[in-house]
C-alpha cells in the first residue's frame, strides 16, 4: 500500500465529516497526489464493511448501509419530519434553485416559515443565489451535508431526476393566461400564486 | 348528520357516504387544495394526463357542497380553488366565444392536470428519497473523529524601505508622507496651551492675552495671525478647563485673562 | 472478506469508545465469533493508515501513529509589524546601543512592554551592555538576525539622513522661501531638528 494511500486513509478516517481533495492536497506533504490514491482506496475498501464514498466534492468513509442493523447504540434519533417538509425538500432538490413561490406554486398551498426553517437547520438546505427577477427572491439548493445524509455522490443522483426531465415535470410551465408573452417572471409567479393562496 | 338526504340527484349507498364522510373528516389532513384534487383524482384510477378534469371538478365542488351540509368550516383557499373550478367547468362546458381573451377552457384544464402530476411526482420522488439509507439510520459515520489540531504561527515581516520610512517619519517628527505643506509659519494651538500652562501661573491679576504670543510671532503678520488665534483657541480650552477666566470689556477690545483663584474651582 | 470480519470493522469504526469482545458477541447475530474475526481484521490493517488496536479490554481503529502530523494543520500568517515597533526597531538600528528612554525621547510617545518585548522574540533585537549613568539602564541593540533580515551586512549601512532625502523618504517641506537654495546641510538639517522635534 503507498504511502499516499495511508495518509488518504488515516484523513478520512479521522473525520467525520467529508474531506475535499483540496484539503487532502493542503495536509498532505507537498506534491503529493491524493486524487490518484483515493482511486485505489476506494477500490480497496469495495465490499468491506466500511467504504469510501463520494459526496459532492468531497470524500467519506462510511459503514455499509447492510449493516445498519449492527449499529443500534449509534443510531441517532432523528425528528420525524412532517409531510409538509418532506415535500419541500424534495421540491428544492428537484428544482433547485427554488424560490418559495415556486415551492408553493408546486404544492399549492403556503410554505410555513417553520418548514423551511426546520430544513436550514438540519443544514439539508442553503440559501444560493437570488433570483434576478423583481424583487430579487432568495433561492433554496440542497447542501453537501443533504447529499451526505442520503448517500448521495451529488443532486444529478436523486432518483427518478430523469425521468421527471424527461417528462417535463421539472419545467417550469407557466399557467395559461397568466403571463403575457414578455411578462416578466415574477408577476407571473404572483399570478399563479393568486390561484392558491389568498 | 342525521338525516340521509341525498346530496346528489341519485341516492348513495351507505358505504359511499361513509366514504365522503370520512373524506370531509380528513379534511385537516389535506396539503391544500390541490391536494385535495390529487386524493379525489386517485378515484378516477387513469393516469393524470388522461384525467377528466370536467369530472374532477365536478367531484371537487361535490366534496365542498358536503362539506358545507356537514356544516364543516373549509379554509379560504379551499373555496377559491371551488369558485375557480366553476369557472373552469364553465369554460369547459360552453361553446369558445370568439370574442373572448385569455386562455381557453382546454388550456386551463391542462395546465390543472399539469399540476397535479408534478405533484405527484414530487410526492413520489420525495418517498423515495425518504427510503434512501440514511446517514445515522442506515450508515454511519466514524464514532471517533479525531480533530485537526491548528497550529498557529505568525509571521511578521518589515522591509527596510519599511524601516527607512519610519525612520523618516521620525525624524521629520510627523506622519511619513510624500506631500507636506508648508507649516512653518503655524503655531497650534498644542504650543499654545502647553505655552500659557506654564505662564499663567505667574500672572497675578487680567493680563492682556496678545502678551502670552511666543517671541518672534508678534510681529511678522502671518507668524502673527497663526500665533493670535492659537493662543486665543488655547485661551478657550483653559477656560473650559476652568483653569482660567476670560474678560472683553467690549467689541475688540483686548481680551484679558486671569488664572482661576484655587478656591472657587 | 468474511461477513463477521466486516461486521467488527463497521462496528469499531462507527463506535465512539472501543469495544469489547463481548460486546461485539453481544451485537453481532448469533453464533458469531468476533475474536476470530478481529484477529483476520488486525492483520489486514497491518501497516496501512489505520490500526486496530487494543484499548484496555476493548478494541478500537487508531490512526497510525506515524501518521499523526497529518492531523495538524499548520498555518502561517504573515502580519505586518505594527508602526510601533517598526519605529521602534529603527530608532535601535539608527542609534544603538539605545535605552529605552531614548526611544521614548525620540518617538515622543511611550514604549509599551509588548513591543519591545515582540523585537525581543523576534531576535531582531537584544539586550546590549548597560548605560554607565545613574540607574544604569539596559540598552538595546539590533541582531545579526536583523542584518540578515533586511539584507544589510552591519547597522552602518544602514542609509542616513542625507540617502533618506535622496530617495525621496526624507521629503521634508521645501519651504517656501525658509531653504534657498545653496543654504549648507548642516544648517539645514538643524533647521530640521528645530522645527520637527520638541
């Protein structure tokens, strides 16, 4: 095993969190070449029963998921969440970046603040960047500590992402009537939001 | 909810109202209207692209009609959704008038169907991701995390153009800069005040405050100019100090001063 | 891999504190035999960057000890030094050996401790013999360690007043109509003191 390899190895494995390339190129001594050993890592732990997975840009050793029934005394018991936040989730994992219209425009009912405050502070959910419409509404993504918890390499592995594109259930269809050819986005936002809420 | 009037024109079974009573019971349990329209689609049992949305509004505006016999309080939107559907139902049921702007009947109708898909969609695709394995459910992260330690060094520098400079600055006795005006017919008021401290004390009684210019400003005219108004301004300072008093019998008349007898302040 | 081999790797991995045979035996199904499988599992781990090792009755998975420098991360920030001890630090290079009475006189401010004491760590300065008047105060001087530091082979060459103006680091108010021009240095540079220091 080389030595870059061990280093990679004994990183990752002190931390709980994912480790970047970057940052393994930071710790690592000068010229070495963690992307490579990361390739041979990872193929050394396939099967075992702790691995090494990708999540975004980072990387992370994580016990496999068929033994989950082992680790009882580390379960952490997590808030259950309600169907309301279940929902929004996934809409701005599918949609990302979502603004709250289009959240509510999808689910056709309002998003409650605590919804949303709830995902910010299991950190599944970021504000990005603001819309360039009138007044500028935030928008939601997904983070990298939402990829983390559901196993995910990054957004493009959500399932069922491309048979919703396929479908065209990802586009965002203005309803008819609402905006005039030319009309900006956001009034058409704030008709359709007229339809659902009052 | 005695009495089985019949809502509609033909009579329900009793396992048919059960049913809508238990509907209009789980109303609290509805995401909103659209959910509602999602949940009453389900009884059509055709894929939502095919659905009726004719029928479907027909059933929704049943369900708000039962809900109002059963005397049960819907929220707002759910009686927008209803007066929308009967706008749409009308659309859908009369002959296009040419004469008429907006989107046709068919369109809104697509665009409801359209809806309720992605709705489902995103129901569906939100269960799956809830049946992913799950960090600290499923998998697990390492229990003992050993911490990076930091390891803080600082480094100061200074070049010798640094050095140089303050040593210049030094030197010139005042902040280094490229551009310095010429200050040498200037007398501040910090000369002044550290000027009159000293000589107050040795005046007795009112004394003439031009008598406290520093020797060789009182006669060159912009030596003096500088030199009077900074032993004026310093005049200020001590009197606010209450250190000494000032007097001016009258318009420019001297202004005289006297120290502060001890006693009073 | 065995099954059993990857059930004690998962569960030392996952698990805060080691853990014992027994209660590996007590989470793994029935019939297991995880003192078979630890032993499989230490040597696989053997000169990789993680160890099993045993931690009083228990088990655990340690970095290896070679590794450790990994886990600190150094960092260096280069700061610029304060105006006070560069002023300082010129005063003692310009006229050492210098109590710190002088260096008070001539900056016209006091000389706190810490900035003195931040020359005297940096080794850019040190203690010289002390003054033969009355308190015999210590006086300062610059190091070697200062020479090297901004590239001069002894304190003398340090550039003087005259190299000072000649750089343009002296500019000192040509004075309208106070220096005319053929006026003597001497005079000039007294002229300076006059009107610059009190």
């Amino acid at each position: 095993m080389g030595e870059q390899e061990r280093m990679v190895e004994a990183i990752l494995f002190a931390s709980a969190e994912p480790v970047t390339v970057a940052e393994l190129t930071d710790r690592m001594p000068h010229g070495a070449d963690p992307a490579e050993a990361l390739v041979h890592l990872r193929k050394r732990y396939e099967g075992r029963g702790v691995t090494l997975v990708r999540v975004g840009d980072g990387w992370a050793m994580r016990t496999a998921p068929d033994l989950g029934f082992l680790m009882q005394k580390e379960m952490t018991e997590t808030r259950k969440l309600s169907r309301a936040a279940i929902e929004t989730l996934a809409i701005i994992a599918y949609h990302q970046p979502a603004t709250r219209a289009e959240i509510e425009e999808i689910r056709g009912v309002a998003v409650s603040r605590g919804t949303v405050d709830q995902l910010l502070e299991l950190e599944w959910i970021r504000l990005g960047r603001r819309r360039m419409t009138p007044g500028r509404p935030v928008t939601f993504v997904v983070t990298e500590r939402f990829l983390d918890h559901f196993g995910l390499e990054s957004a493009r592995d959500l399932p069922g992402l491309k048979e919703l594109r396929a479908a065209g259930l990802l586009d965002n269809r203005p309803a008819p009537g609402a905006a005039l050819p030319g009309e900006d986005e956001g009034e058409e936002m704030a008709g359709q939001s007229e339809l659902f809420e009052d | 909810m005695a009495d089985p009037t019949p809502f509609d024109d033909q009579t329900p079974s009793v396992s048919d109202r059960l049913a809508a009573e238990a509907l209009i019971i789980d109303v609290d349990g509805f995401e909103g209207p659209l959910d509602l329209l999602l949940m009453l689609s389900r009884t059509q049992k055709v894929d939502l692209r095919r659905i009726s949305v004719l029928q479907l509004a027909e059933q929704y505006l049943a369900f708000v009609d039962r809900a109002k016999q059963l005397r049960i309080e819907l929220a707002a939107d759910y009686l927008v959704m209803a007066a929308w559907l009967a706008f749409l139902k009308s659309r859908l049921l009369l002959p296009p008038d040419p004469d008429e702007e907006g989107p046709s009947g068919e369109e809104l109708a697509a665009h409801l169907a359209f809806q309720l898909e992605r709705l489902e969609a995103m129901r569906d695709v939100a269960a799956r991701l809830m049946a992913r394995d799950q960090l600290g459910r499923d998998f697990f992260a390492r229990g003992l995390t050993e911490d990076v330690t930091r390891i803080r060094r600082v480094h100061y520098t200074a070049t010798l153009l640094d050095l140089m400079q303050a040593y210049a600055r030094i030197r010139t006795h005042d902040e280094f800069r490229p551009y310095a005006f010429d200050r040498q017919h200037v007398f501040t008021m910090e000369q002044a005040l550290e000027r009159m401290r000293g000589l107050i004390g040795y005046a007795g009684g009112w004394t003439d405050l031009m008598g406290y210019l520093p020797d060789g400003w009182a006669h060159d005219p912009v030596r003096r100019r500088s030199a009077t108004a900074a032993t004026f301004a310093a005049s200020l300072e001590l009197a606010k100090q209450g250190q000494i008093e000032i007097r001016q019998a009258d318009t420019f008349a001297a202004i005289t001063i006297r120290r502060k007898s001890s006693d009073r302040s």
